[in-house]
C-alpha cells in the first residue's frame, strides 16, 4: 500500500502536565548534551550552571521542549555506566525544572533506570534512542508514568548500529520495525507516542536521505514525526565541511523535513530553527 493512497489520521496533541500539548504548529526541541563526548557540543556544559544558562537561552530563543541527555550516541561511543548517565542528567534536569517550572523538559536516555529519576524531578517526555530495545523494563515504565514517549527506529547500540544497515526494503522495513514497538505501546496502555526514524542511527548517509525525501510515508504509523539531522554527518560529510560549519545545510534539511510532514525538530540551534518554522508556517498560509 503506498501512503499517497491513503488518508491517515495524524495525532495532533500529547498529554504533558497534565496539558494538551498543540502539535497543529511545528515545535521545535533544543539538544542539551550534558556530555564530554558528543560529536558537536561535547563538553559546553561541563557544570550545572552552564547547562542552566544554555536552557535558559535557548527557551529565550522559542525552544518548546528542552532534550537533555548524558549519554553520547554518536557511531562509536564509548560506554557510559547508568549512575555516571544518571550523574550528569539528574541535578540538570532538577535545576532547570526549577528555575523553569513551566518548561518541557524530556530526557534522552534508553535506560528505564535514568528515564524514572528524570522523571521524578521533572522531566515529561522520554526520548529512547533505541526504541526500547537496549531495556526490557521501559515500556512498562512508560505505562506506569503515563509521560508521552519518543519511539526511534534504531538496530544494535550506538557501538555497532553503523554495520546494520542492511535492510530488504528500507522505508517498509522501519515501519514495520516501528509498527511493532507502536502495537506492544498501545497494549500496555501509552497513547502519546512520538516517532523518530533514527537519522544516523543504523542508517548510511544514502538512507538517510531516502527516509526524508519519503517521510510522508511514516505517516501510516499515525504518529507525530521528530526529525533530528541537526549538524550531523549526513550533512558535512556531503558538503565537505566540519559539524561547527553545518548551520546552513542543517537549516536546508529542516525546511525539507518539515514540507514533508515533520512535527518537531530537535536541534542544536533553536533561534534559527524558530525562524525557519515560521517560514514554514507563512508558506503554509
């Protein structure tokens, strides 16, 4: 069946504190790595404070959600222990729940461990990486705290995913990889739930390309789609430049991946992205 074909229902609301959440519009997530490792902003917030500062910033710049993570996933990542993941995102989280209690805050973690600690000092959304494939117990956490839930298409860990990119088909094998993560969801009970087809994440720079250029196809899953290719490499390996000079070709993407469906863009460079959607939202007009 090809998606073109078909009208598909498109949830356009989560349930976040207790609030409906309007994904009518575009919303963008600013990325806060509170990592040494990261391949862009690697050890920019080697202390509270700063990470609190560049929240701070980027909810200035129009930032709906703020990510924050503790665990690098870039190809290749060297291990990080669930207490060392825990170390780093915990007291940030607790800190810019504090000084933002109004601020949507989502954590970047796979581990069940992490995702329950950030969610008791304030974290609402979760963003699993690897669609609860790297912890048996965080679907059911999910269930139990009722928080809307990230669900990324990803194979193996972020030490190996890069050799698993063979695949029969590769837009109706993500589907189906997702729909099954999606059905074993809703059976436990989670209704707001968010795909992410995993730019970079058992993927080549091609495939990367052929998922956005063909994103309406995500929307058999009748789900809100996340598109994150902030500076990645399937831009400044194209262009031949570093992660530091990919802000244009990050911003040419975005506006791609919204045309074709998107409904947040997590991303490292929130004023900018702010003024694409509102772009956007004037063609749209």
């Amino acid at each position: 069946m090809n998606p073109k074909d078909t009208s598909f229902y498109q949830k356009t609301t989560l349930q976040i504190k207790g609030k409906l959440f309007d994904l009518s519009e575009p919303k963008v997530m600013g990325i806060l790595n509170i990592t040494p490792d990261s391949f862009y902003d690697g050890g920019k917030h080697s202390s509270i404070d700063k990470a609190v500062a560049t929240a701070s910033q980027m909810l200035d710049d129009g930032a709906d959600i703020i990510d924050v993570g503790g665990y690098s996933t870039r190809p290749n990542a060297s291990e990080v222990s669930e207490t060392e993941e825990a170390e780093r995102v915990i007291p940030t989280i607790k800190a810019i729940n504090e000084k933002h209690p109004n601020a949507i805050i989502s954590v970047d973690t796979f581990r069940s461990y992490v995702a329950k600690q950030a969610i008791e000092v304030g974290a609402a959304i979760v963003n699993d990486v690897s669609g609860g494939n790297l912890d048996e117990n965080m679907f059911a956490l999910i269930a139990e705290k009722q928080v809307p839930y990230v669900l990324m298409h990803m194979r193996g860990t972020p030490e190996n995913m890069q050799q698993q990119t063979q695949y029969d088909d590769l837009l109706v094998d993500v589907v189906n990889e997702l729909s099954g993560k999606l059905r074993q969801l809703k059976a436990l009970g989670v209704n707001d739930i968010i795909i992410d087809p995993g730019f970079g994440f058992a993927k080549s720079i091609d495939q990367n390309y052929e998922i956005l250029q063909n994103l309406a196809y995500l929307e058999i899953l009748e789900a809100p789609l996340l598109v994150g290719v902030s500076r990645k490499s399937m831009i400044y390996k194209v262009l031949g430049v570093l992660a530091d000079e990919a802000l244009n070709g990050t911003s040419a993407l975005n506006m791609v991946a919204l045309m074709n469906g998107a409904s947040i863009l997590r991303v490292h460079d929130v004023k900018e992205v702010k003024e694409i959607v509102e772009l956007y939202k004037k063609l749209k007009n």
